[in-house]
C-alpha cells in the first residue's frame, strides 16, 4: 500500500486537475450557449433561403455559373476543425475524413489536375502541413472573429475562383452540431450547385408554385444562389463551432467526473493507510507496555 505523503501528493494533483477541468467546462458552457444560438438563430434563415431558391427554380431551366458541373481536374477541399484541443474526438474525426477524401481525389484526378486544400483550424493545419506534397491554404484566424463579412468574403473569393474555371468542385468536411453531447460529422458539396429540378409532390403543389416573377424569374435565382452560397458557409462554419464547445464542454464534464471518483478512492486508500499507520503504532505501544510489565 502506498505511503501517506504519496497518497496526499496525487490527492493534492488530483484536485488541481479538477478545479481546472471543471473551470474550462463552465468557460465552454458560456461559449456553448453563445454559439448554439446563433446557429440556431442561423439555420432557419439558411434553410428558408435554400428553400426559396429551390421553389423558385423547381423546373431546374434557369442555370447560374455556379451550376456549372466540369470535369474533375481542379479541386478544392475545405476541412473546419478547431484552434484549440480537449475536446475529445472533434478534431481527430475530421482530420480522418478529410484525409481519406484528399486519398480519393488524388486517385481520381487526373496527372494534370490539382488538389487545393483550405484549413480553417489550427489543429487541421498543423498535420496537414506536413504533408511536402499537398498545397494548403491556412485561415486559422477566422475563428477568433467568426463575423458574416468576413466568411463571406471568403466565400466569394472561392466562388469567383470557380466561375473563372480556376476551381471545378468544392467540398467541405466539418462537424455539423446536433445537440451538446452529439456532433455529425459532414462532408458537404459545396460547389457546383445541384440542380434545382424537383418532383412536385401533388398537382396542386405545381399549381400552387406558379409564380408571378418581378423582375425576371431569371435574374431573381442569379442574384439569390451567391446569396444561398454564402449563407450556406457561414452555417457550416456555426456548425462547427457550436459542435466544438459542446464537445469540449462534454470532454471537461467527463474529466471533472473522473477526477472525482478517483479522488473518492484516493481518500479511501489515504484514510486506510492512515488506519494501518495508527495501528501499527497503538500495537508497537502495547507491546512496548507489555514488555516494560514483564
């Protein structure tokens, strides 16, 4: 059995670790709570806007620049994960998928073709520069500041890049947030467009959906989808960072739990050797009393 100042030295460790685990959970609670209201307050606007774009062209007759669907030979892959660590397996996930797609794409892609690869995370970007032969771009900054202006900048940057042929297809691989202990992970694509052809449910629908357009139907879906674009990327990158502090947020909650019942056994094992110490000293006592008696 291990000795008293042992026992007391890991008590003493033991208890630092969970003023410290249960002080991140209650500063990822905060975080968590921030970030799952504004992807909730995100996600119906998103949705109605894509929902809108889709009735409007449900025929599928009205083709943007962004439905464009080319031959794969210019890829971009955008990988979100987080800048900071302990929240279990948030990062770890996407960094599996999004290197199994980047196994892929450089199968399919032709000798000439390119694969680009966008890091928005610095534990994304940290194993994925090591890779000599991958070209990546690095925007780790973006989540410290996530504002709409800003994404969406960036968004039609990589929008413009695919309208001029630069870019062919643009996938994304990140989180997508459910709840605070279950986080899904996605892979998105994100351009070309898919069509907006839709199968009326009923009659009445079709008839229910014949519009009066002004101005044109034409230059309504070409002046929405960028729209729809760019509020779909900023909805993937609140995803993220709502799925991130709930993991984290969880991966604290379970530490502190842990951290608790191993200082119960560590007190129980203290006050047993404790017990044995004392004893031992009452016995050596008696002994010495008996022996003085005799």
């Amino acid at each position: 059995m291990a000795n008293l100042k042992e026992v007391r030295t890991r008590i003493a460790s033991v208890s630092s670790t969970q003023q410290i685990t249960s002080a991140m959970r209650m500063v990822s609670a905060a975080k968590f709570r921030r970030a799952q209201n504004a992807i909730i307050g995100m996600r119906p606007y998103a949705s109605q806007l894509s929902e809108i774009v889709a009735d409007i062209d449900a025929s599928g007759d009205v083709l943007t620049p962004y439905h464009a669907k080319r031959p794969l030979r210019n890829v971009l892959l955008v990988v979100i994960t987080s800048n900071k660590g302990l929240c279990g397996a948030f990062n770890s996930n996407v960094i599996k998928q999004a290197q199994l797609r980047i196994d892929h794409f450089r199968d399919v892609l032709p000798a000439d073709g390119s694969l680009r690869v966008l890091s928005i995370g610095k534990k994304s970007s940290e194993l994925l520069a090591r890779q000599k032969d991958l070209t990546l771009t690095v925007r780790d900054e973006i989540l410290d500041a996530p504002l709409f202006d800003t994404i969406a900048g960036m968004a039609d940057s990589i929008m413009t890049e695919f309208v001029t042929k630069q870019i062919d297809y643009v996938e994304v691989v990140y989180n997508q947030f459910k709840n605070s202990l279950t986080q899904v992970l996605s892979t998105e694509q994100w351009l070309p467009v898919e069509g907006g052809k839709r199968k009326a449910e009923s009659e009445k629908q079709e008839a229910n959906n014949d519009y009066i357009y002004e101005p044109s139907k034409e230059t309504i879906v070409r002046s929405m989808v960028p729209l729809t674009l760019r509020s779909t990327f900023y909805r993937m990158l609140l995803d993220s960072l709502a799925a991130e502090h709930g993991a984290r947020m969880t991966a604290m909650q379970k530490a502190t739990d842990n951290a608790t019942e191993l200082l119960k056994e560590l007190r129980l094992s203290y006050n047993k050797a404790r017990q044995s110490a004392i004893t031992n000293e009452i016995i050596e006592i008696v002994s010495g009393s008996e022996a003085l008696k005799g």
